[in-house]
C-alpha cells in the first residue's frame, strides 16, 4: 500500500493519549485505523439516509396503490 506522509496537528492532549495507547512509534498505523473506521461510519450513515429516504418515498406509493385497488380487494367478501 502506498503511504503519504501528512502534517496535522492535534490537540497536546490528544497526542499524549495517542501515545499512551499505542506508543510513539505506532502513532501512524494508529491514525490511519482510526481515520478508517471513521470513514467508513460516515459512509455507512450516508447510505442509511439514501435508504431511508427512499423507503419513505416508496411507502407514499405503497399508500396510493392499495387505496387505489383497496374496492377490488374488498369485491366479493359479502358472499361469505
């Protein structure tokens, strides 16, 4: 994989926390796992709001079909 060297800068107390769970020298890997995950939440999010976006959607025609045939689905059940 192909790395590219990035200077940030973080709160000192972020930093000294980094280093406390991993170690100056596992800093990067740490980051880039970290920085990971968190993309992946944010794209996981996006798609959560696309489906629910279009399950509403879909819920609004779903209304509309079942009003639309609701006399034919009822048609008949006086004879029993």
């Amino acid at each position: 994989m192909r790395v590219v060297r990035m200077n940030i800068t973080i709160p000192q107390e972020l930093a000294r926390k980094v280093d406390e769970v991993t170690g100056p020298r596992k800093r990067s890997q740490f980051i880039s796992e970290a920085l990971k995950h968190r993309i992946e939440e944010i794209e996981y999010e996006k798609v959560q709001r696309a489906l629910e976006e279009g399950y509403k959607a879909r819920k609004e025609e779903g209304h509309s079909a079942a009003a639309e045939f609701e006399a034919a689905d009822l048609e008949g059940w006086d004879d029993y």
